[in-house]
C-alpha cells in the first residue's frame, strides 16, 4: 500500500504532507475532517479534482488527524 497525505487550512488552502505521486491511480482516498470542511462543496471539488478516478470515504472528527 502506497500513501499520500494532504491537509487543508484556512490559510493557504491545500498541501502536500507527503507524496509519492499516486494521485490520480488511488483506488481509496479516506477523508477525516471537522464537519464544516466535509460539507463545503468546494472544498470536496477541490479534492475530487486531486484523486479523480477514487472512492472517497470521509468521517468527522472530534480532533485534527494529521
């Protein structure tokens, strides 16, 4: 299994944690985050447009995961 990690801030908006250029041929992307970012649509646009052929699976989170 190969990963990638992205964060988004308020300031800045996206970026990479790690990479290792996987970001179109992900299968699965797992989404957590405060409930507010989960159901921006632009936000989630943006993030589609990163991993386009994935399924997404996303959960709220109490705490920040990074």
């Amino acid at each position: 299994m190969k990963t990638t990690q992205k964060q988004w801030m308020e300031r800045g908006g996206w970026r990479s944690i790690s990479s290792n250029g996987i970001s179109d041929k992900a299968q699965v992307v797992f989404l957590f985050g405060e409930r507010k970012l989960l159901t921006d649509k632009e936000r989630i646009h943006e993030f589609r447009k990163f991993y386009p052929n994935s399924h997404i699976i996303g959960c709220s989170t109490a705490g920040e995961i990074a």
